[in-house]
C-alpha cells in the first residue's frame, strides 16, 4: 500500500470527479492498495481514514496516469542510421527498408532479441510510458516470426503477430500471404493477443489484409492494422468493415475515410504515430479534421528502427500539439485513455479508483508542460503497479 500526497495536479481522465475532459483535480491525495490498483483519490485533509502509513509527499507536482503506447516494434536487431542518414540527404522513405531489418533480426539470437526488447521497454518507462504494445514483423517466417513473439511477451501481454508486415525477398506473396494465415499464424498465435497487417503501398493489398485479418480472428486474436500511412487507399475502410480495435497512421485519408471512422468511433479507434511523419520528414495527419468529425483519436510511439527510432510519448504529445491542431488536454487523453481504448482496455490509462495504479510524477505543474517544454526530461518519477519504476520519490 503506497500513498502520495501534495499532488498539485491530478489528471484522473475521469470526467465525473474532476474538471473538463481530463478529469483534474487540486492539490489531492491518492492510495493505492497491495493489488496495485488504485483504491482512494480525495482531499488531503481526508487521507487519515484511508491510510495509515507514512505517505509521499510530490510538492505539488503533476501526476498523470501512465503513457499506454498501444503500437511499437520493438522485437528486431541492428539499426538502419545510415538508412536514416540517406533519407535526410533526400531519399523518400519505402516499406521495403524492413527487409535490411529482416536479415538482422533473423541472424540474432533469442537472447539478443529480448534484450532489445527489455532495452526499449525499459527506455519507455523511463519517459512515462506504462503499457506497451510490441508487434513481431521483422522475422518473416515461420520459425523468426514465433520467437518475435516469445521476446515480445518478455515486456506484455499485449503481443501482436504481423507476419504480414512485408513480403520477404524472393517470395511470391500468394504464396507468402497462404503461409501466414496457415503455418505462421498456427506458430504464432499461443504468444500473440492481436493480429495486424501493413495495408499499403508496398505491403499487402486490401485483399490480402482481409483474408489474413479474418484468419487471425478466426483463430482467437484482435484485429489491428497498419492503414493510410503512406498514401490513401482501402485499410481504413476495411478496418472499421472488420470492426479491427484500432486503424493505425491514418496519415492519408478520405473524407470517406474519415466519415467511417466517426461512424465506428466506439468500436475502431484511429492511432496516430506522428513520430513516423516527423522522422520521414512527411505531412502529419490531420488530427484536428478527425477528432471535429467525431473520432476516437489514440497516439502511439510506432517506435521502429526503420521509420520512428523513439520511444518517447512526450514528443509524441508535443507533436500532436504544435503540429497537428490538438488541445494539451486532447493530446493527454489520446495518448493515455486513446491508448487504452485501442487495445481495449479500461483498467490503464486513468486514475479512477479501480485502475492500475500506473501513473507518472512530472517536474512540472501541469500536463501542459509536456508539449509547452518538447524534448525536456520532466519525468521525475514512473509508478506502475503501485510500485516505483522509475527515478525517486
Ligand atoms: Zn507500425
């Protein structure tokens, strides 16, 4: 059991205790209990009755509920810097650099594999990030595919299966997209909780995402996809036809696009991954059309060594904010309860009593400073499970 005191700023993302859309509340206490779930949020002066240790003064810094970053690839080895490099010298970003990743991470051995993983979870929580989704997509066969899976579930239990990322060299892709929802899927499935596919130029067609999306439902997983990041085209459309739990990239998108999201804004979410655009030195999606249209909007890191080498939510924030027309609440909320509600989860990314008691202490007075400072480490601490992470109390 843990308490802290001298919260200045509480965002609880509960609209029925605390002020606007975050749910804010002043210069609160929170308990948290042994199960690591919250279990009383409320004025200092009322703590006595609620918890009988020596709680933990925060003087009056922010406390928000943990970043959930609900789309990474983590689960690879090597790094493409010189790949980046070419790029900021004027080259265009193309799907196909995964493959030079796929020869990597086949090369490495399982261990390498989770420690990459265990390098960047532990990178994420450091910069506030408390649930993390991890995909496979750089083995490309049956055999690099399950053991993607196996270092992802290393760091969560939300391990997603894209198999179908890209086509691999020298394979026929009818013959490849059989393969991932036969043998691969069959592999893959005991250490995956969702099934997603790269529906683009360069990756799989409408079609071929639809049969390998169904494949995975069939066989028990969640339904996600890759869509709209690199040009417009049928992903998003087909993602909310499938009821997937989330349309990730969005970047290109149609007014029908858009017109289906809002239709099926309580079931599909649609994620946002600026990081990807400000690495690929793109347009970012036009978040401000989406969420006026009335659509779930999550943020995610899409953290990768291809197109989006960081695992940093805060600069996601911050580019939410400066570049893509959301409110410092609004970009909060999507990169916490958004999150949530795209791996469809209600127990993360709030601070009702109840939940996880997943949360980050912030140098700061408020969540604002979080795209008002980009770049500036303001994490001071990260609780997740009622324990300490991350930094000190
Ligand atoms: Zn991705």
């Amino acid at each position: 059991m843990f308490a802290l005191t001298g919260i200045g700023h509480l965002v609880t993302n509960d609209e029925t205790v605390g002020q606007g859309k975050l749910g804010v509340l002043q210069d609160v206490a929170l308990v948290a209990n042994d199960a690591g779930n919250i279990s009383w949020v409320g004025k200092q002066s009322e703590l006595g009755s609620h918890f009988d240790g020596k709680p933990i003064d925060v003087g009056g810094r922010a406390v928000i509920p943990g970043f959930v970053d609900s789309h990474t690839h983590l689960v690879f080895a090597g790094d493409r810097a010189r790949e980046f490099e070419s790029r900021m010298q004027g080259k265009p970003y193309a799907a196909g650099g995964i493959k030079t990743t796929m020869a990597a991470t086949r090369a490495a051995s399982d261990d390498v594999l989770a420690a990459n993983v265990a390098r960047l979870a532990s990178e994420a929580l450091a910069s506030g990030t408390t649930t993390l989704e991890v995909k496979s997509g750089y083995g490309l066969s049956v055999r690099d595919e399950a053991r993607s899976l196996v270092a992802a579930k290393t760091a969560t239990s939300e391990t997603t299966f894209l198999g179908a990322h890209v086509v691999p060299p020298d394979t026929n892709a009818d013959d490849y997209v059989a393969l991932v929802q036969g043998e691969m899927l069959d592999a893959c499935k005991g250490n995956a909780k969702w099934i997603d596919v790269f529906c683009d130029r360069g990756a799989f067609d409408v079609d071929q995402a639809r049969a390998i999306l169904q494949s995975g439902a069939a066989a028990g997983l969640g339904m996600r996809i890759h869509a709209n990041q690199l040009q417009q085209g049928g992903g998003v459309q087909l993602g909310v036809e499938l009821g997937v739990a989330s349309c990730d990239h969005c970047t290109h998108l149609s007014q029908q696009d858009i017109d289906a999201l809002s239709g099926a804004s309580a079931n599909t979410v649609a994620t946002l991954l600026p990081t990807a655009e400000l690495c690929t030195r793109s347009p970012f999606p036009d978040a401000r059309k989406l969420i006026d249209a009335g659509v779930t909007v999550a943020l995610a890191s899409d953290c990768n060594p291809g197109s989006s080498y960081t695992s940093s939510m805060p600069l996601v924030i911050a580019l939410a904010v400066i570049n893509m027309g959301m409110t410092c609440d609004e970009a909060l909320w999507s990169a916490t309860v958004g999150g949530a509600k795209a791996l469809r989860r209600s127990d993360v990314g709030n601070l009702r009593v109840g939940s996880r008691a997943d949360m980050v202490v912030l140098d700061a007075q408020s969540h604002i400073h979080l795209a008002y400072r980009p770049g500036v480490q303001q994490v001071r601490a990260v609780i997740r499970g009622g324990k300490t992470v991350f930094g000190s109390l």
